[in-house]
C-alpha cells in the first residue's frame, strides 16, 4: 500500500486546504471612461458606462432616498 513516508507541516497542510476556500476574481479590464476595475461586457460600477455610452447613472445617496420612501 502507497503510504505517505514523513509527515507534512501544519504549514504545508494549511496551504492545501487554503487552495480550496480561495475566491476566483476572474479577469478584470479597466473602464474606458473612468479607469476603474470592471468585469468584461458588465456595465462599469463606478460610473454608469458601456461602450463609451452612459448606460446607467451613477447612484448617489439622494437617489437611494427617494427610493425608498
Ligand atoms: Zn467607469
């Protein structure tokens, strides 16, 4: 029987169950109005653009009231 010969660190185990609870990012591209980081074909977080269009407007604060009430 295959058996393992010397024992691993606590370390070394550590890393191999990290590998499995780590997050994916994925790519990111920068948006071509603002800069910012923003997933490929999404429309950018920061400000609202798409293919050099503004799809949405940006939120703000006062918006998040109106809607609520
Ligand atoms: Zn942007």
């Amino acid at each position: 029987m295959a058996n393992p010969k010397k024992k691993h660190t606590p370390m070394r185990r550590d890393m191999r169950r990290a590998q499995n609870s780590r997050l994916e990012l994925g790519s990111l591209t920068r948006c071509s109005n603002c800069g910012a980081a923003r997933m490929p074909h999404r429309v950018c977080p920061a400000c609202g653009h798409y293919g050099g269009e503004l799809i949405l407007p940006p939120k703000t604060k006062k918006d998040k009231k109106e809607g609520q009430s």
